[in-house]
C-alpha cells in the first residue's frame, strides 16, 4: 500500500514534468503546426541557464525564474526570423522543418559542450525545500511535491489565459483563419513568435525545476524529445487539456510499470501510443477532423 | 689504398647512416585507433580515460623504437551498431594498427568479435563483463582493466563479513550491470549475506530512481548495493539523498557511483559513504607518483581511477610495442601473445595477464572522500583486499 501511495506520488510528479515540456509543444506543434523537433534544446539551454544563474547568484529561485528567459528569447527570435520567413516562401513542410529543428537539437548539444565540457552539472536543491513531508504515513521529498505544484499552476495559468483573455482568443482564432485576424489589424508574425517563445519559456521551466533532481549534460534535451511527442499526440494535437490528461496518463503508466512490470516499462508507454493510434487516430483528447 | 679503403668505409657509414635516417622517416606512424564514448552519459568517464591514455604515450615522447604513435580518436556513442561502424572505420578506412579504448561491455562484446574475425588486435580499456575474456574471448582481444568478477566477488565477501546481512542490488540492465552485481551477489552470499531484492533500471533510459528507491526502501535490506557510472550515478546518488534514505538504508557501490569527477555536481553528499575502488591516487609507489606528476604536469589536476584505466590501457600497449621493436608483427596475434606475456608495475598494482588476455587486479581498496584543506575530495584509505580470479568459460585456446 505505501509503494503504491508512494508510487502515485512519483507518478505525479513525473507527469507534471512531462507536461511542463509537452504543454509547451502542443502550443508550437499540435496548436500552429510547427514540428519542432528542437523542443529538447530548449529544455537543455533552460537548465543550463538555471545552472549559470545558480552558481553567480547562489539562489534557486532566481535562476527558476530568470532560467526560462534565454529560451523564450532565443524561441521568439527563431520563430520571427528563421521559421516564418521560411513559411512564407513555402519551405515549411514537416521534412524541411523536421530537417532543420533536429540539426538545432544536435548543434545545441554541441555548443553547450564547448562551452561546459561534457562534466555533468546540477543546481543544489533550495534549503526551503530540501526536506521532507509527512503525508498519508509516508515520507516524501518536498522538492517533489513543489515540482507538482509547478506543473498544476502552470495548467491552471494557461488554461486561463487561452480561454479567458484576448490573447488566447486572438491565437486561437489567427490558427483557424490566419488570414482574417491579420486583417483585423493583428500582427499574427509577433502573436506567433510570442507564442513559440512560450513554448520555448516552459521547456527551459522544465530544464530548471529538472535540475536538481537529474544531472544536466549537454545530451539531456535530445532523449526527452521523443516521449514528449509520445504526449502529444496522445493527448490530441494542439489540445491544451489533452496534453494535460495525456501527461498524467503517460507518467502514471511508466510509475505504475516502473513498479510493479519492471519488464515492459521500457515498452509501456510505446504500447500506449500504438493502441491510441489504433483507435482514437486523433488522440484521446483531440477533435476529428485535424490532421497533423 | 689503405687511405681508399677507410675512405670508401667512411662514405659507406655515411651512406647508410643517411639511408637509415631517410628509411626512420619513411616508416609511416603507428596508428591506434581509440574508442570511446565521448558523449551522452559517460562522457566524463570517457575523458578521463582518454587523458590517461595520452599520459602513457607522452611518457614515451609519443614514439616508440623511433617510430611515432598517432591516435585517431572514434566516438562509439555507446551503441553497439554505432561501435560496429566505428570498428569498421578505423580499420578499413583509417587503416589503423590496433584498436584500443572501449567503455561499455555492450559494445566491447560487438567489436571484439569483428576483432577476431579481422585479426585485429583489440585492447580493451573498461569493458567489465566477465564474458569479454571468457564466452566471447579471442586470441585477438585483450583487456587491460580487470573482469566484473575480478573487481566485486571479493567485495561481496567483504560486506558480508562486515555486519551486512541483507542487501537490494540496483543496477542498469545491461551486460555490465548484471556482471558487476551477479559478481557482488555471489561473493555476498557466498559470505553468508542474502540478497532479498533485485532491481533493474532500464540503461541510458531512466530519469527517475524514485519507483526503484520507494521499492528498495520497502524492502527491509541493510543496504543498497549498486552498480552506476556517469550521468546516472549522480541521478542515483541525488535521489538516495532526496529521499531520505542515507541513513536509513545506504548506497554502497564502487568508485564510478562516487565518481571523482562527480564532485562538481555531488559536492558534499560525496564525502561520507564507503565504497570500493581499484585506484588509490595517494598510494606512494614509483608508477603511481609518475603517473601523478606527469598528469598534473598535462592536465592540472589528480588522476582518477578512469585517468589511471586509460593510462594502463596506453601503458600496456606501449609496453608490448617497445618488445616488438615499434612493429606490428604480420601475425597479429603475435602481438598479443607479447601483451600477455607482460607483467609490469601500474599506478593501482602489480599487472599480469591470464590465459585469456585479461589482466587481473592485485588489490582492491576500500576508502571514502573526505575534503581537504582546498575543500577538494581526497579518497582515504580505509581497508583493501585482494582482487578474485576471472570467471572460467574460455573455450579456445591460444
């Protein structure tokens, strides 16, 4: 009973970091239809930012909050002056972009280890949270639970501002017709650039909060890429809540098999994928009629 | 005609001298070709060995009987396939002399059989799987560190006979991991230990140990006794701390789990625990304060137990290249009967090979970190042991 309480936990919080990345490629990937296999190295620059930034000021929390600025700008600057002009001139097919994100990915990895070496680095867990919570009769990491709480705020704060503001309004609408809210008078180039610097913000979140869990190294983007795929398209292309429940349902499947099938756990989450694939094509969350 | 004949001596000596010093040029470089896995989660293992290995040949000016040594280095990436591709390079296209380096007992074991098919000498620099030297062995693949069984079977009588009764073993699933800790399992129970509980982490795949800790620490054991190295090693030793577990149930292993190069990311959670290793870098012996002074000299830092495998790695092949005159016998495997015959004092013992290429660990020391007055970890002498023999299993003879 308390491996399996201890298991939800862990399941938990592996969900909420899995989402953290995932929510931010549905935005770029399932939501504008930008296949971006680059999501990893923004993960990696998140997190060595967060490393820089913890080791000059000694403080945790100023690199989870100033950790995600370097991958919004370099998401936004990508967007605005790479991709877009690409678009436009008609060499945006899946193929040219997925050729062009994945050699970002590698040609990330490659100067972050000229700068850093290959010596794996990490961020000291914040004193505030470095110790443990007595809860249902077990004892947790609080650092752990904070990452949970990260990963819910973050649903809860998009969730409103995709449905509740003019943004989320103006972003949903400029995918449908893009055409029609640029003569609105909307500069859709900008909303869009934003929007993928978002995307880019919350995989270096990801990277940060990460960091004093796993080691940082300059190949820890390019293995994360493929299981947040897995996620989205789970959870239904550019679904916001989709990725959300997709998250949950793809970390508990690997906590679940982790403990108790250590066998398949290498298999499980693939397994999942077939099967949704075989019968919601869509995804589980996803409406009919789009295809990625 | 006296005077003519010691002229025409003189311009003979000339003669040959000039010929000899054109034919020294001519002699094309010896080619080693070095295999490591420069990226991904043993990069900084990777390093390590590749710096020692550069030490051994610098100790030798980078020539050997006047012939010059050049290393052409290949990433295997720690894939077998990839290693595969790599082996076929360095060979077909680089056309190397010799192979040498290798981390991982995966790839090891799919190179060497190329090796044997290629006669191609193979010296193998890590790659601990007892079955390297023993199912899979060749009369062209040698390994110059020591065998899983060599390393941990004596470890596990030590615990068993120091208070451990019960243990978890945890490692990654892959052939290392399962030589290492089966190695560890047999000594312990053979000591009179029990290990209640085996967990497998999926190799290169996992993130998260907080599923494997949750269940070890339901387990009831005394201790976890673990095989990881690099990226994952400091996943593993951050998570053991995170949950609390340090005390309540600790994290033994070897040196690559409380790997030096480590600090940087571990820091003090480093300093405490016991574990074992084969290199002792304050041990005051010739070899080793050599290989101490000429790698600060190179590199401005203590060698580690990687720096001193990669160093016997080079030193080994060095060793056997200065016996055979700086050439590459046309019978390959010549070169690995001179390798085998070798016995030579290293920075971590006294090495010597068995029948099978692979060479056997004298001693086995038990230490843990303490800082020194820089705040840097210096590994202190706690206990040792002599290394066991290699598993048996070699079915060819040569």
């Amino acid at each position: 009973m308390q491996l399996f309480l201890t298991q939800i936990l862990n399941g938990l919080q592996l969900s909420m970091l899995v989402f953290l990345l995932a929510v931010g490629l549905t935005l770029i990937f399932g939501l504008m239809n930008i296949l971006n296999l680059a999501h990893g190295a923004f993960f990696t620059l998140g997190a060595y930012c967060g490393v820089a930034i913890a080791a000059a000021t000694g403080s945790y929390w100023s690199a989870l909050v100033m950790g995600p600025v370097l991958p919004f700008v370099v998401g936004f600057a990508l967007q605005l002056l790479v991709l877009q002009p690409l678009a436009e001139r008609g060499r945006s097919t899946h193929l040219d972009l997925a050729l062009l994100t994945f050699g970002l990915l590698f040609a990330t990895a490659g100067a972050v280890e000229w700068l850093y070496g290959s010596a794996f680095h990490a961020i000291p867990t914040p004193a505030l949270l470095s110790g443990h919570v007595s809860l249902l009769g077990l004892s947790y990491p609080a650092y752990r639970l904070f990452i949970i709480g990260i990963g819910l705020a973050v649903a809860v704060g998009l969730n409103f501002i995709f449905d509740r503001t003019l943004i989320g309004a103006t972003l949903r609408a400029g995918v449908d017709d893009r055409a029609m809210v640029t003569a609105l008078g909307v500069n859709i180039n900008v909303l869009f650039a934003v929007v993928f610097g978002l995307g880019a913000a919350l995989a270096g979140l990801a990277g940060v909060v990460a960091a004093p869990l796993m080691s940082v190294y300059s190949q820890m983007g390019i293995a994360i890429v493929v299981e947040t795929f897995v996620v989205v398209v789970v959870g239904g292309l550019g679904n916001l809540k989709g990725s959300f429940y997709a998250s949950l349902i793809v970390g508990m499947t690997d906590a679940m098999s982790q403990a108790y099938l250590p066998e398949v756990e290498m298999f499980a989450v693939y397994a999942l994928l077939i099967g949704v694939m075989i019968v919601r094509p869509q995804g589980l969350f996803g409406r009919v009629g789009r295809v990625a | 005609m006296a005077y003519m004949s010691r002229l025409s001596a003189a311009l003979a000596v000339v003669v040959v001298a000039s010929a000899s010093s054109i034919c020294a040029e001519e002699i094309a470089p010896l080619k080693i070709g070095l295999m490591l896995p420069y990226k991904g989660v043993y990069a900084v293992p990777s390093e390590g060995i590749d710096r020692g290995f550069q030490v051994a040949i610098a100790e030798y000016g980078g020539k050997v009987a006047g012939r010059r040594i050049e290393i052409i280095r290949a990433d295997d990436e720690l894939t077998p396939n990839v290693g595969v591709q790599q082996f076929n390079r360095l060979v077909q296209l680089e056309k190397v002399d010799l192979v040498a380096g290798v981390v991982s007992s995966s790839v090891g074991i799919a190179v060497s059989g190329l090796a044997d098919k290629a006669q191609m000498p193979l010296v193998l620099a890590n790659t601990f799987a007892d079955e390297i030297t023993a199912k899979f062995c060749s009369p062209y693949v040698a390994r110059t560190s020591f065998s899983a069984n060599g390393f941990l079977y004596n470890s596990g009588k030590y615990w068993a006979s120091h208070g451990i009764r019960t243990a978890v073993i945890m490692g990654p699933d892959y052939s290392a991991g399962h030589s290492f800790l089966g190695a560890f399992k047999r000594g312990f129970e053979d000591g009179g230990g029990k290990v209640v509980q085996e967990i497998w982490t999926p190799f290169q795949k996992t993130k998260d140990w907080a599923a494997a800790l949750t269940q070890a620490s339901n387990s009831g054991a005394q201790i976890i006794y673990s095989f990881y190295a690099g990226a994952e090693a400091v996943q593993v030793v951050k998570q053991h701390a995170d949950f609390g577990l340090r005390d309540k149930l600790p994290l033994v292993g070897d040196h690559w789990v409380y790997d030096k190069l480590n600090w940087g990311a571990l820091g003090e959670l480093m300093v405490g625990p016991k574990f074992v290793t084969t290199y002792l870098p304050t041990v005051k012996t010739e070899a080793n304060e050599k290989l101490v002074a000429r790698y600060r000299q190179m590199f401005k830092q203590d060698p580690e137990v990687n720096a001193e495998l990669g160093y016997d790695n080079g030193k080994a092949i060095m060793l056997t290249l200065e016996k055979l005159g700086g050439r590459m016998p046309a019978d390959k495997s010549q070169f690995m009967t001179t390798m085998r015959g070798l016995v030579f004092d290293a920075p971590r013992g006294k090495i010597r090979f068995n029948a099978s290429n692979s060479a056997l660990l004298e001693k086995v020391y038990v230490v843990q970190f303490a800082k020194d007055a820089a705040g840097e970890p210096v590994p202190q002498y706690v206990d040792e042991f002599a290394g066991a023999d290699d598993l048996p299993g070699c079915t060819k003879s040569f």
